[in-house]
C-alpha cells in the first residue's frame, strides 16, 4: 500500500515474513536529480515485490536513486542489496556501518558469542540464536557505498534540508531525518520498545530516554515512524513507551526479589508478553533472544540507577536487588 505522506514524500507498507512484527514503512523522497528512498526492507521475494511496485507506482527511477538506512537491522537494510544500482550511495551514521561491516566480515561472531554467554543464553551458537539477524545480505556488497552521516549533517532532497539526528537506543547508532521548516521526523526505530545492543559495557536503556528528550524537545509535527501509521503527538508516544520501561523495571525488581539472577532466568521469569500462549517453552529461539536481551538493558539501567547491583559468575553476569530483606530463593 502506498500512501501519500507530503507532497513529494511517500510511504510504502512492506510486509515482512517475519513473527510478531508483520510489516514496516519504506519512505520515499522524490527529487528530479536524485531521489532517496529510506529503509527499504528484507531482502525476501514478499519485500521485493511490495517495493519494486511502489517505486514504479510513485515513478522512481532506480538508476538515480540514493538510500537511507537510519539502522543496521535486516527488516530495514536488507533489500538494498537487491534494489540499488551502480552509482548509488548509501547514507548511514557511521556506528550503523561498522556494525554491517562486521557483520559481513564475521567479525561479529566472537562478540556475539560472549554476549549470550554474559546474559545467561543456554545455547551459545550465535549462527544459530540469531540466524534471522545475519543474512548474507550483508556480504551482499564489499566495500558497501558508504557515505556517512553524523549527528547534525544534513541532507537535501526534493527541496527540502534534512538533518541527521542520532538517537541511540534501540541500536547504536540509530538516526533520523528531520525537516524542521515542516516538522517532519523520519524516525526509523527510535519508538520500538525494544532495545537491541551486543556489549555489557553499554546502558542503551538510557541512550534510549536521552535520545527522546532531545527528540522532545525538537517538537516535530508530524513523526513518520518504521512500523506502524504517522503520528503527530510525540509526547504521548515518548510518555507511554517509558511507562511501559518503568513497568518492566518494577516486574524485574519483583522477580529479583526471589533472589540472584542472570538475564536469561529473569527472562523465563518474566513469560514475555510477546507470547500469546505465555509459554516460554514455545517461543521461537530468536524471541526468546530477544526478551533476554531486553530485560539485559534494563538491569544495566536499573544498576546504573542503584537498584540492583552484578557480579561475575564464570561469564554470566548475576544481577540482585540492592536493598532486599525479603529474599525467598535463589535460583543462581
């Protein structure tokens, strides 16, 4: 489905063969030299298809056409690969970039190897935990066309100035495009609940919230988000996702009251409510990475905080209430 966001700005619903997710937004900007189009998708043939013809739709000459990717992941990067042309460049901040890189060289393999080895993950065979997040997609291109962008850069398209906002959280080096003379914000992931990162030394929980007080205090008129419909109130959106970390942070608090705990076992704890059934046990492997990951960065903001403290034991990294005289059992 294509959708006429502004004059000159497009929005394309692409689905994606993915569990949970369903679909998310290719944006479109049309210019007469060169036109760019943000985030195009998977590089799966349901993806293709949904793009190839709205591009056609919307009149897109491919072979004048520059991309934007406000992030790494595969349901936003992915179909570049399949869709650009010789002669195209890619924007991109350049943390996102590294991170492609060592993908595509595997050098992310021994990083993700000691994550899952840190949050307590059972299996420990990143190819195989994260199998739908390292496609070869990424060894698609080497070099990729890289030309990166930094917080504050602009970029001019259709006669209209973007600036490149950074908004780590959830990723890195996650960035948007924002048009101040009409308000509008292209903000790739930065409103997903979920926070993804692959370091114990990080607090993406908080880049999170810094990247919404800055975002905040933009005031953009209108947000053209990654999943999901166009939106005008910011604040609502910024106010009910940390109402929903301020939640998962007392539901982990409570679990810790039990005892000691790695993020896998707070994980199983917790039954994440991205499981109809509520059945730990029937979650795809991927899933069950990913609630792991996410009750990861919110101990990592609740230690930063003062409310629970870690400790090593072998790799894994033990988490437990700070202050807690009620300790029932202990499951480490």
């Amino acid at each position: 489905m294509i959708e006429a966001v502004l004059e000159g700005i497009y929005k394309i619903e692409v689905p994606l063969p993915l569990p949970v997710v369903g679909s998310m937004n290719c944006y479109v900007l049309t210019d007469k030299k060169r036109s760019l189009v943000v985030d195009p998708g998977m590089a799966h043939s349901l993806c293709f298809g949904a793009v190839a013809a709205g591009l056609y739709e919307i009149g897109v000459n491919l072979e004048k056409t520059d991309f934007f990717i406000t992030h790494h992941h595969l349901d936003h990067f992915g179909l570049i690969s399949k869709i650009m042309r010789n002669g195209s460049a890619i924007y991109i901040n350049r943390v996102e970039a590294a991170v492609i890189e060592k993908i595509a060289s595997r050098a992310i393999q021994p990083i993700l190897s000691r994550f899952l080895e840190v949050v307590g993950f059972p299996e420990n065979n990143p190819a195989q935990v994260l199998s739908e997040m390292l496609g070869e997609e990424y060894r698609a291109r080497n070099p990729w066309p890289f030309r990166y962008l930094e917080d504050g850069d602009v970029l001019e398209k259709g006669g209209r100035v973007f600036k490149c906002i950074v908004t780590p959280g959830h990723s890195p080096g996650h960035a948007c495009l924002y048009q101040s003379d009409m308000g509008i914000l292209i903000s790739g992931d930065v409103f997903s609940p979920v926070v993804q990162f692959f370091s114990e030394t990080d607090n993406p929980l908080l880049g999170q919230l810094t990247s919404f007080e800055g975002l905040e205090r933009l005031n953009p008129r209108r947000i053209l988000p990654g999943h999901g419909n166009v939106f005008t109130n910011l604040k609502r959106k910024t106010e009910q996702l940390k109402a929903h970390h301020r939640a998962r942070n007392e539901s982990i608090a409570a679990v810790l009251a039990y005892g000691s705990m790695d993020s896998f076992q707070v994980a199983t704890e917790l039954l994440p409510s991205m499981s109809p059934s509520k059945d730990w046990e029937a979650l795809p492997i991927i899933l069950k990475f990913l609630a792991v990951r996410d009750c990861f960065a919110h101990l990592l903001y609740m230690e930063a905080e003062g409310q629970v403290r870690k400790k090593k034991k072998a790799e894994r990294m033990i988490f437990s209430l700070k202050y807690n005289t009620s300790q029932k059992r202990v499951v480490a």
